[in-house]
C-alpha cells in the first residue's frame, strides 16, 4: 500500500477553484494555491470562514475538482482524473473523517469500520482478516466492547473515534479531518486528538487536519493559515508538551 | 457480513433501516400482485364457464354442404339496370358427399381432437295428445360424444342409444308429458315415422335446447329424414377453442364445404370475452403502472433520506456504479418480496371467494389451482419491474456530489 515516493506526497500547484463558473453568480473561492505536504505530517489547516479550509480539504481529498491547476498525489497526475479514477485514488490513499461523524447508523461499529475494505477491490483480504483488522483498531481507539453496538448507541466522542478507526482501516498514507472535535467537549476533545497523534507517530499516517481551534493547532507540526482563499501563512510548529 | 457482496448487504439494510418505507411499498406491491392473481383466477373461472355454456351442446366447428343458391340471370350490377331480383332458394336438406373420407382429412387436421358425422333435421314429436316441434340429431354416439361432452348432461337415465333409443332434453320430456322409460312418436315431412324410448333426460344449458333436442342414432334419423346413407353435418371438436376459428380457416381451404364455428355462431359472445380481454389487460396493465411508480417514488425519497450515507460511502471509496447498484438493487428485492407475498395473498384470496362465487348450478365458478409457473412468472415480471422502478432513483443516487452530499 505505502508506494514510497521520494518528493512530497502532496503538491499542488496554482490550484484555484470557482463555484457556479460562468454564471453571474460565479465565485472564486480559492486563489492559486501552492501546497505540499509530505508523507507523515501532522499538520493543522486553519483560517476563518469562508476562508476556503474545506474546499480546499474536498479538493485534496478527490471529492471535488479543482477548476484549474495542478494536483500530484503520491507521484500520480491526479488534476484530469474521471470519477471513477479519482474514487479508487481516494480509496487507495487517503482517509476521511468529518465533523458530525458520519457513520452508517444502519450498520454496527465493527461494520461501519469494515466497510471500506468491503467494496470488492480489496482482493485478496478475507472476511475474517478485516474483522480482525477491524477489532484491533476499535481496540485502539478503546472501543472493543462497543464494536457490535449501532452508532446510535454510542456518545458522540465514541462516534467519532469509530470514524478514525474506519478512516485508518485501509492503512491511507494521508487521513483528511474535517473539524473532528468541532462539536465534541474538551475532554472527548483531547481523546481524539491524542488518537490521531498516536496513530500519526507509530503507523506514519499523514494527516491534515481543519479545525478552528488555535489550541488544537498549536499541538501540531505545521500550521497553514489561509485568508480569503490564500495561503497567509505557512510555518512549522514545536508542540508545547502536552 | 459480505457474504453477500458489497452491494446487495447495503441494499438490504438501507431496506432494513427504512422499515415502514419498505413496508408499506411491498405491503403495496403485494396488493397490485394479489389483485392481478385475483381477477385472472376469476376471469379464467367466469369465461370458462361462460364458453362451456354456450358451446355445451354444441360442436366447436361445424362443417355443413353448401348452400344452394340460384345463379342470377344477370352476372353482376353492370348499368344499374336489374331485369329481375334475385330470391333465395327455400333450402332443402343437403348432405355431404362422400362424407367418410372427409372426416378421416378433417381428424388427421392440426388441432382438431374428434369428428362424428350426424343427421339432423326437425321434425315433430308427439305422445297422446302433445305434439312438439323438435329437432332431430342423429349420430353414432361413442364418436359423439367425443364432440360434444354429454355426459355430464344427464339428468336422468344412461347414455345408451340402442335401435329405437333417444334421449331428450327435459323440457321436451315435459312438454310431452314424458318420463324416462316412455315411448314417443317422431314425425318428419320427409314423411318418415319412428317410435323411440326415452333412455335419458338431458339438461343442455338452455331452454331452448332442452325443449327441442332429441338424439337418437344415425340410421334412425337418416330414414326420418329420408336420406339413408347420408349425413347433413359433421361435428368437429378441437383441443384449444379459442383457435376454433383458425382450424375453420385451415378446413375451409381443404374442402367445399360451408364450415362454421362457434365463434361465429356466437359472435356476440365471443366479442364480450375479447372485450373482457382487453379489459382486464388494462386494469393489469394499469396496476402494474401504479405498482412501479409507487417503488419508484419510494425510492427517491430514499435517496433524498440516505443523501449522507451515499456521500459517505462515496467519500470512502465507493463508486458511482456500486451506488447505482445499491438502489436497482432495492427495486429488485421490493417486487420480488412484493411478488411472492402477494402470491400468497392472492391464493388466499381466490380460495375465499371460490367459496363465494358460484355458477349456476351452484358449482364453484373457479378452483384453486398451484400454478408455479404463474407465480414464476409474476415473480421474474415483478424484479424487471422492480428494477425499471429503481432506474431513475439509482441514476440521482449515482449522480449525487460527495462533497455536497456530506455538507448536507
């Protein structure tokens, strides 16, 4: 899975984006964009509303389009990809974890963890490797005696740390988080992201993280600001101890 | 949990998930199957009844001489000038030549079951002081009834014709003021003369026949009638009457003869049943329509409702096809359960109102018949159905944004 490139996971260059183009309504949304992220980061995506941070995300993780520029994924031309392309790079490369958790309330923990190594491209991993492969997560995340409950069953805190489990079921190279915490307590707050550090420091997973949350962000390696669709700053960060 | 593939697991718990939805939606399907299975029972029922009637003591086709007619002395309408009208001959009694080869091509015929040759003509029936006009059918009997099924006609007595035998319908025993075992006297004004034992009251389906019909055997009505060695008709029965017409056709083409068949004799009748055809083929048609724009729309508020789901299972990997599957894939699972418990249904319905609906002479009008291949094919029709419902809702579901879906 971990194709090794030697340049950096991520580049993008001049990546802009414009909603509704052509129409009087048109709005662009992000203005030539520079960007790369090597394998590993743990970097923090932060800025205003409106700022453009979740577009951004969508375009990095495939779910949208850029309207120009350029997008290199792991070594890979991804720009003029078709959907179905861009649906297996995804697959293939990164993980996803939204603000409002997301999980499949018709399905249990375990299932919802399982399911993206279900979609039949996954040759070659039996059934009951992915059960495990499932379990040991939910274990990492300190959920084993929750694995057959349905999401409704769970607080969000444990929802979200579900979603992580899914987000690194396939073993991705670079996770994207939307707000993870946004809508949890400080305390759940601090287990997720003490979850996502873990995983960041013993598997090598990359992971780019939106959040509006200065303290979240200050516990990150790299800070990228963005303002009104640019890139205002970019620095490297020294986590105080936590 | 993938036992069953990727899709079809989704496609069964996003079912699960929307229990009343799925509910209500198969719940509606299984009504639309049961009253398609329902009114085809009692069609089925109605008009076999119905033909049985009207073709009871009737040949399915009859082939006849020809009628005589005058040659006109003036070939045609040419100038519009007419030097004399044309009147109709009074038709004697006519019979068919060589009428044993006849019926050997007609039984050897695609799709016709048996042939009797028969004499028949009026005559008049008399006992003391009653006399009935009556019509005289004379035939071998064991071929006829192969034609014609009167077994099952028999008031009273047995189907036997011995020299001197006849059976009667009941309203004639009536008129003459007869019962079984009595002599009675037949006259023909072919100046013929014969006495016959009632051996059996038949009861033909209609009045009118009851109180005309006496059978007797051939070389009785062939002297009555003053035609010895002859017969007027043959009576031709075929394995599917509805294609009566078509054997007419084909039979009509082989031989010179005038060939009629019930479906012309009946003309009005035989159009009400095509028009009930048609009919109930629209009701069909139109629940069917019903059936599937009620899944359809079924469907899409389930997509509408999962927009997140699928925007997440896009968002880890799956494809646009994968969802389109999901959905068609629902359509295919609501007609099949909708198909098979409506079914059910619509046995239990047809067994009910067997007990019901009643012909009559008090006999069910339809039975309760297993017909696997019928459910079969409701079953297959429904999942195409099912399947062509779930077009539309699939394609919005394939074609939704991820990114927009999530957003909410």
């Amino acid at each position: 899975m971990t194709n090794k490139t030697t340049g950096p996971l991520v580049e993008i260059r001049g990546l802009q984006k414009t909603y509704n183009a052509g129409l009087p309504n048109a709005e662009e949304v992000l203005h030539g964009i520079d960007l790369a992220i090597n394998q590993g980061e743990f970097t923090a995506l932060i800025g205003p509303s409106g700022s453009g941070k979740s577009t951004l995300l969508n375009i990095l993780g495939l779910l949208e389009s850029a309207s120009g520029g350029s997008y290199q994924l792991g070594g890979r031309d991804v720009t003029a990809f078709d959907d179905d392309e861009r649906t297996l790079a995804r697959h293939e490369v990164l993980g996803f974890i939204f603000q409002f958790h997301h999980l499949l309330p018709a399905f249990t923990a375990a299932e919802n963890v399982m399911l993206p190594g279900l979609m039949g491209r996954s040759r070659g991993v039996l059934q009951s490797d992915l059960r495990e492969r499932a379990m040991e997560l939910l274990d990492a995340v300190g959920l084993h005696d929750a694995a057959d409950k349905k999401p409704t069953e769970l607080s969000g805190g444990m929802q979200q740390r579900v979603a992580i489990a899914r987000a690194l079921v396939r073993g991705p190279q670079l996770v994207l988080a939307d707000e993870p915490t946004g809508n949890l307590d400080t305390h759940s707050s601090d287990t997720i992201f003490a979850l996502l550090r873990k995983f960041n420091r013993e598997r090598g997973t990359g992971l780019l993280i939106v959040t509006h949350d200065p303290r979240l962000a200050a516990r990150c390696d790299r800070i990228i600001e963005l303002v009104d669709g640019r890139i205002a700053s970019d620095r490297p960060n020294t986590p105080a101890v936590t | 949990m993938n036992a069953l593939g990727f899709e079809l697991t989704v496609a069964l718990r996003f079912l699960r998930e929307g229990r009343m939805q799925t509910a209500l939606i198969i719940g509606g399907a299984a009504i639309g199957v049961a009253v398609i299975f329902f009114i085809t029972a009692v069609l089925t029922g109605v008009q076999g009844d119905l033909i049985k009637r009207v073709t009871g003591a009737q040949a399915h086709i009859v082939i006849k001489p020809p009628e005589e007619i005058v040659a006109p002395l003036v070939a045609g309408d040419t100038d519009g000038t007419r030097l004399s009208s044309i009147q109709a001959r009074p038709q004697r009694l006519t019979t068919i030549d060589g009428w044993p080869a006849l019926a050997r091509a007609t039984e050897a015929t695609e799709g016709v079951i048996a042939v009797a040759p028969v004499a028949t003509g009026s005559g008049l029936g008399i006992k003391g002081e009653a006399s009935r006009s009556v019509v005289i059918v004379g035939t071998e009997l064991e071929r006829y009834l192969r034609v014609v099924k009167l077994d099952d006609k028999v008031k009273s007595g047995v189907l036997v014709i011995e020299p001197g035998d006849a059976l009667i319908g009941i309203e004639l025993a009536k008129d003459l003021g007869a019962v079984l075992g009595d002599r009675f006297r037949v006259q023909t004004a072919q100046g013929g003369s014969e006495v016959f034992r009632i051996r059996a009251l038949l009861d033909l389906g209609s009045r009118e026949l009851n109180r005309r019909y006496v059978y007797t055997d051939l070389r009785a009505a062939q002297s009555l009638l003053g035609i010895p060695g002859r017969i007027t008709n043959l009576d031709v029965a075929v394995r599917d009457i509805m294609k009566a017409e078509i054997i007419s056709a084909k039979l009509r083409a082989q031989s010179g003869q005038l060939i009629e068949s019930w479906i012309q004799t009946n003309n009005q009748i035989f159009a009400a049943i095509k028009n009930q055809d048609i009919m109930t083929l629209l009701i069909r048609f139109f629940i069917t329509v019903v059936v599937s724009l009620g899944i359809a729309s079924v469907l899409v508020v389930s997509v509408v409702q999962k927009r997140k789901e699928i925007g997440i299972l896009r968002a880890i990997g799956a494809t646009r096809r994968q969802m389109l599957s999901v959905f068609l894939l629902q359509g295919v699972i609501v007609g099949v359960g909708g198909a098979l418990l409506g079914s059910v249904l619509g046995m239990m319905l047809v067994s009910l109102f067997s007990r019901i609906l009643r012909n009559a002479e008090g006999q069910a009008l339809f039975s309760l018949s297993f017909d696997f291949r019928l459910i079969g094919f409701v079953v297959a029709g429904a999942a195409v159905l099912g399947l062509m419902a779930a077009v539309l809702p699939a394609r919005n579901a394939a074609r939704l944004d991820p990114a927009q879906a999530i957003r909410g």
